[in-house]
C-alpha cells in the first residue's frame, strides 16, 4: 500500500458571539464536506451549542469536525462565572469580555503548538493570533464575517482622520459613491481602550495575515470583491453564503441557541398563513431597545396589519402597550428568546425582514429571497444598510441615525415610521414589487454559487488547493 498524505488539518478560532461563531461553525461544515480535517477552538461554556450543531452534520464526513475548549478567565476579569459569549454580556461590559478574550493569548499558543494544523483561520477581532501563528510558521487567514463592501468601506476609512463636523462623509477611495451621515459612523474618541488597541493590532497584523476568508459570493457584491483584490491588493477567498451547509429542517430550527419554539410548532404556524404576508423582526443576538422605542415598535407592528413574528431578546412584562397581546392574538407569534432565523426565513409565508443589518441576517435573507426593512445599530451595520438599500435595491431605511452600542442615545423611530416602512417594503406597490423579484433573483444565484462549480464552490476549492500546495513546498512560509 502506497503512503497517503494525512488531509488538510486547519484550526477555526471564532470570537465567542454568536455572529461570529455561526458562520465559522458553517465554514468549518464546508470544509469537513470537501474532506478538511477541522477543529473548532473554543471555550467551556460555549461548547454545548457548538456540539449539537456539530452533531448534526457530522454523518456525512470523512473526518469529524473536532472541537477543543480552552477556559475562559471570566472570573479574572469581573465577570459572573461562565459568562462566556458576548451576546450574554451586557453592552458597559465588553471590554471586560474582551479583555478575556485577549487573556486567551496562552491557551491559544499551546493548542497550536499541540495540533500544529496547516492553517488557522481565526476571528479578525483575536489580531494577535497572527504573531502566535507566525512564530510556528502556521498561516493565519483572518474571517471577518462581512461583507465585501464593508470591507473596502473599512480599509478606505481606516487611516481617514473623519471630520466631526461635517454632516455628511462620502467614503473615499470607493467603487461608487457612498454618503453616510458622521453620526452613522463610529465615534473612535468614544472607544474604550481595549478596542482601540485591538483596532491597532488589527490595522498592524490583517495586512501581513495570509488572507481573508469572506462569507459573500462573488455575484452579489463583484465591484467591492474586485476592489478589495485589485485595488487594495488583499488576497481573499469568497465562501459563502455558508448558512447554506444547513440544507435540512431539523438543522436550520437547531442552529445556535437553544430555540424559543419548536420548529415543528413554528413551521405550523407559518403554514397557516399566506405566501410573502408575514414580517419576521429580529435584531440579531444583541439588539436591545429603550422602553419607549420598544412600545414604538410593537405599535407601528400592529399599525402595519401585517402578520409577524418578533424575536424578542430583552423587555420587562410592563413595557408591552396595555392589550397588546389580546389584540394581536392568532396575528403574531411572540418568540421570547432564540429564534431559528432560517427555518423562518426560508419559509414561503415570509415575506419580509426588519433587522439590523447584521451581516449574516442580511446574507440569510438574501439567501432566502427575502427583502428589508433597514434598522443598523452599530458595528459595520451602516454599511451593509447602504449595500441592501442602494446598491442591491432590496431594502427599505427605517431612518437610523446613529451608530451606537446604548440604546438611549438612538434618536426614538416613532410607531407611524415603522408602520409606513413596513407597508413600503410589503404593499404592492411597483417598488416594492421590483424589491421583491430582485430578492428572488439573488436568492437563486447565492444557491447557484455554493452549488457544485458555482463562485463559491470553485473558491472554496481554490482554498483548500492553495493550503494543500503550500504544505509540500520546502520552507514554506506563514504569509
Ligand atoms: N440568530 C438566530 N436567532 C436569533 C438571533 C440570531 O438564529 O434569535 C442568528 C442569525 O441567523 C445569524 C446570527 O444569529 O446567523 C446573528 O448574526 P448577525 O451578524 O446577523 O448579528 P449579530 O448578532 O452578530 O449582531
């Protein structure tokens, strides 16, 4: 028998939120199916979610997805025990949960050295896990987890000293032009300490990193893809949509957290209404709300006279406006914690989404061929607004101003607004029917391009090509 080379061994270190977490576990899914040796990296009280997603996938594998978990130092950074995932902290404490994070400096040099894999893929938030890779001579390809367009945004914006006074930025150096309001964009005088040092580090060491592992694909957003290639020179590979490993029911109802509903119990409920009537409103793992917009919302929903489903993450029994519930009856479906995103969007009765432009909400909506109703908080979520809205042609701005983590410096959006946005983006009106056959449209190539010999499918390939060349070439170097 002749010698066989072991597979292609590479290490996912997500950040422990699961925006970031999700996708990762996703692309660690793909890369198992193409016959990738995968190891998660992460901590105890993050585990469970991880197995089970695992779990599920894990059949059809040549080599099982492994995880390894290292401990996390909440205790020695203020933090109740086991609080180990960003969306279970609240906002005045991340930078303590990152100061944790950035504790995980040993831990991480120790598994590496250990598991010596080919590669690691790491979260572009752990910058530092460039010069522990760099030391083994282990490439570090950074996952961002945006969009292509965010990331032309972020690289043209870095070294630009932003006027304070200006209402308006255009973003410099840009395939097209692209306004945002100064208050749409980060206050880095603002930042705490802990950010801007992991801001510097990222701006010092994603330049000398490997390359960069997007979840996009390439016919959604070719003008930012080749811009962020030929003009800014980065090498990147696009993998996505990666949402898409979970083809079945039983994994899109299981994906991530415990969910607030059966699945089974869900799908019911959708089945009993009409094709493309039902809103689904969820701001991803973190958005939370004021009373004030929170009672807002509930009453512009209920203005809208549309069916809907709400994730509701954080309210107190009193915020809810007086016989909400008794009116609203058989109209809405109330889910008090995790929803399964992409059951729910994927099913034929949703017709639209109102979300805070995660990008992983907005790459599973346009997956599913579901158009927008705009609403960023923070992060890169003003971007990928300007994306869904200008660019793409699939969303309508409910009006958000400004870009912050506490909900009550964000301007009040008044019920009559969410309900006018809501009846723009679900009416039947010309516009919102162009929205909604261009969603279509989208929906069928993001499928296309992770099907076999699709973009995706071919980069992913490429991918796996490059890092399986890279290991036979002698003193073959880290970047
Ligand atoms: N998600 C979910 N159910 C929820 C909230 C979020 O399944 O109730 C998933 C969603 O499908 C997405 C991820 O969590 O994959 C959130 O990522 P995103 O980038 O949209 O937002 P973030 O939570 O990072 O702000």
């Amino acid at each position: 028998m002749g010698w066989e080379a072991p597979p292609l061994h590479i290490l996912l270190f997500p950040l422990m939120s699961p925006g970031h977490t999700l996708p990762m576990v996703d692309l660690a899914k793909l890369l198992a199916a193409r016959g990738v040796r995968t190891t998660i990296l992460t901590t105890p009280a993050n585990a469970p979610s991880l197995e089970a997603a695992i779990e599920l996938a894990q059949r059809s594998y040549q080599y099982p997805i492994e995880l390894h978990v290292i401990p996390f130092p909440s205790t020695a950074v203020g933090l109740p025990e086991g609080c180990e995932n960003a969306s279970s902290v609240p906002y005045y404490q991340h930078p303590a949960f990152m100061t944790g994070v950035t504790m995980l400096q040993e831990p991480f040099r120790r598994v590496l050295t250990k598991l010596l894999p080919d590669a690691a893929i790491t979260d572009w938030f752990l910058p530092w896990t460039f010069n522990i890779s760099e030391e083994l001579n282990i490439p570090r390809l950074v996952f961002h987890g945006i969009s292509f367009f965010a990331l032309c945004a972020h690289a043209s914006l870095l070294f630009e000293q932003l006027p304070t006074d200006e209402d308006t930025i255009t973003i410099p150096n840009f395939p097209r032009r692209v306004e945002l309001q100064r208050s749409q964009m980060p206050d880095e005088t603002q930042m705490h300490p802990v950010f801007t040092e992991i801001i510097r580090q990222i701006a010092e060491w994603e330049p000398k990193s490997y390359g960069v592992v997007v979840n996009s694909f390439y016919e959604l957003e070719a003008e930012f893809a080749d811009h962020l290639r030929n003009v800014l020179g980065q090498k990147a590979w696009h993998v996505g949509p990666v949402s898409l490993c979970n083809a079945r029911a039983e994994q899109q109802s299981r994906r991530g957290n415990k969910p607030a509903i059966d699945g089974e119990e869900c799908l019911k409920w959708l089945g009993e209404k009409e094709a493309g009537s039902v809103l689904y409103v969820c701001f991803g793992s973190m958005g939370t709300f004021t009373e004030a917009q929170f009672r807002e919302l509930a009453l512009g929903l209920e203005a809208s006279g549309r069916p809907f489903i709400w994730a509701v993450k954080k309210c107190r029994d009193e915020w809810w406006p007086e016989r909400f519930m008794a009116r609203m009856e058989g109209r809405c479906l109330i889910l008090r914690g995790w929803a399964p995103q992409i059951l729910i969007l994927n099913h034929a009765a949703v017709g639209g989404f109102v979300t805070h432009c995660g990008w992983n909400s907005s790459l599973e909506a346009v997956t599913a061929g579901v158009p927008m109703v705009t609403w960023p908080f923070f992060a890169e979520q003003f971007f990928n607004e300007k994306l869904l809205v200008e660019v793409l042609k699939i969303g309508v701005a409910i009006g958000a101003k400004q870009h912050t983590v506490v909900p009550e410096q964000r301007p009040l959006i008044t019920a009559a607004e969410i309900e006018r946005t809501v009846r723009r983006l679900m009416d039947d009106g010309e516009e919102a029917n162009r929205m909604r056959s261009r969603a279509r449209e989208l929906s069928i190539m993001a499928k296309s391009a992770v099907d076999e010999g699709g973009s995706a499918y071919i980069d992913t390939q490429n991918l796996i090509q490059e890092l399986t060349n890279r290991r036979t070439m002698p003193n073959s170097k880290s970047q």
